[in-house]
C-alpha cells in the first residue's frame, strides 16, 4: 500500500499530466487502495473514460 506521503506525489504528478500520462499511470500503479483510486478519478476528464476502461481491459 503506498504512504499518504507517496500517494500525495502521484496524485500530483496525476494533476498535472495529459490524458495519455493520466491513463498511464492509472494503468500501472500498484499499491493504491480502492479510495485512493476513486481520488485519482476525481481528475480524470469525464469524457474520455471510455479510453480509461479500454486500457484497463488490455
């Protein structure tokens, strides 16, 4: 499980990137809980969570 301390950079990094980068490192990252993940969906632009979901299932 990643620290708050840890969590808190990667939910910046999150804020800051682009789409591609946001998928990236939704896809990729180990460790979060469920709520962290929820928090992270929280930035995520709603429109493109069908691109989400497809990398999610590759």
């Amino acid at each position: 499980m990643a620290t708050q301390v840890e969590f808190d950079a990667i939910k910046q990094k999150f804020k800051s990137a682009g789409l591609d980068e946001k998928i990236r490192i939704y896809t990729t990252t180990e460790g979060l809980t469920v709520d962290q993940f929820k928090e992270l969906l929280r930035d995520f632009p709603l429109q493109h969570l069908e691109k989400l979901e497809k990398a999610m299932a590759s």
